[in-house]
C-alpha cells in the first residue's frame, strides 16, 4: 500500500537562488545508516560539480532511523550543500510503503526501493544514484540525456543499441 506524504514537509535544504533548470534533472540517492559518511562525501560533490545538472535531489532512507540521528544527519548534510542551487529533500522508507522489510535483506530491500521510488518522481527522467557515487567533474544534464537508452547484444552476440526515438542501432567494435 502507498501512503502519502507532503515532500514540501520533508526539506533539508532550500537554496538562496533558483538558476534556470528547465535542463536540470531529479537526482535520488536510496541510503541505508551504514552509508551516511558516504552519503555526505556525495552532497559535498553534487554540491562543487552538480549546479547545473540539479533540479532537486531526493535522499530515501531505507532504514529506521532515530529523530536525534537525523537530525545529525540533515545538519551535516546541510552544511556540505550550502552553496547548493538546488533542493534538497528526504523520504523515509516508510512514506512509501508499509510493507513489512524485516525478512527482507538489505541489499534487496535497497533495490526494492530503488524500484518503488519511480511512483514518486513526477519527471519523465531521473538519475538514481547509490551513495558511493560521487561527482569528480561538473555535471551536465546532456551527459544524462544521451539518445542511447539501453546497450543488448543478439543470438549472434551482435552489440546494439534501442534509441530514444524508438529505433535499432547496431554497435561496432
């Protein structure tokens, strides 16, 4: 079951100045507890090199975490993104679904979320990010809009292409 919530409510940072996005694209990152040091080595990069690339960056915590330990979590956050032209906004898990995790492995319940986060996103396209992705350069939003969607190879391991206009490009090496 889905339940809802008000992402409005769930701000972590909000920036001083908005540039122009209508380029930009929604950033997620899905953590659990065990990532949040390189959840903040992640803001610190998007933050130097994702200006431009960033409409808004969404956090999913796939764990329980305690009021006092986010509330760390976000200041830290938000001092990492304090030049960040973007917002920066937190989903928990539990916002999303009440199905019961506790069988569930973390690596898998990690992907399960990754899955169910795309109910959420209101953009055709997003970038999913783990939080041992970083930014090394500036990002820009054509490096995400590529017109190659997904790479297959054939029966006679022939390597190509499905393009975003729906056409077959096939791939030499």
């Amino acid at each position: 079951m889905m339940l809802s919530f008000n992402l409005n409510e769930k701000k972590i940072h909000s920036p001083n100045k908005f540039p122009d996005m209508k380029n930009a694209l929604t950033f997620v990152t899905v953590v659990f507890s065990g990532e949040f040091a390189n959840l903040l080595l992640q803001a610190r990069s998007l933050a130097l090199y994702g200006n431009d690339a960033i409409k808004q960056w969404i956090i999913v915590l796939n764990d329980e975490v305690n009021i006092e330990e986010k509330k760390k979590l976000f200041l830290s956050i938000e001092k990492e993104i304090l030049d960040a032209h973007f917002p920066v906004l937190w989903i928990d898990r539990k916002d999303m679904t009440d199905f019961d995790f506790s069988q569930t492995e973390g690596s898998r319940s990690q992907q399960i979320i990754k899955i169910m986060i795309s109910n959420f996103i209101e953009d055709d396209l997003y970038v999913l990010l783990d939080a041992k992705n970083h930014a090394i350069r500036e990002l820009k939003p054509s490096f995400f809009l590529m017109k190659v969607i997904l790479l297959f190879t054939n029966k006679n391991m022939k390597i190509g292409a499905h393009l975003l206009d729906g056409s077959l490009m096939p791939l030499i090496f």
